[in-house]
C-alpha cells in the first residue's frame, strides 16, 4: 500500500484546517440573539408580606 507523498499530507492539512477555520466562523456569525429591551431588563420589585 503506497503512502501519500508528504506534500499531499500538508494539503491535506490545510484543507481541514480552513474547514474547521470556515466552519467555528459560520457558527459565530450566524447565531444571533434576540435583542432585549429595556423594559424587561428592569427588575420588578415585589414586596413579601410575612405571616408569623
């Protein structure tokens, strides 16, 4: 069985290594959130009335 020549090795290399590059960009860019808006961000104070 004949061995790939160390030249097809480094592009083979290469090859995934622009592949994992392309794709940990793409799941970056593409996962957006959802803005939220001011109103939900404020906490609402609610007052707890203890029973003894």
């Amino acid at each position: 069985m004949p061995q790939m020549s160390p030249l097809s090795w480094w592009l083979l290399f290469i090859y995934f290594i622009m592949l994992m590059i392309l794709f940990s960009i793409m799941n970056y860019y593409i996962f957006f959130y959802t803005p939220q808006s001011s109103d939900s961000m404020k906490s609402e104070i609610k007052s707890m009335n203890w029973k003894w």
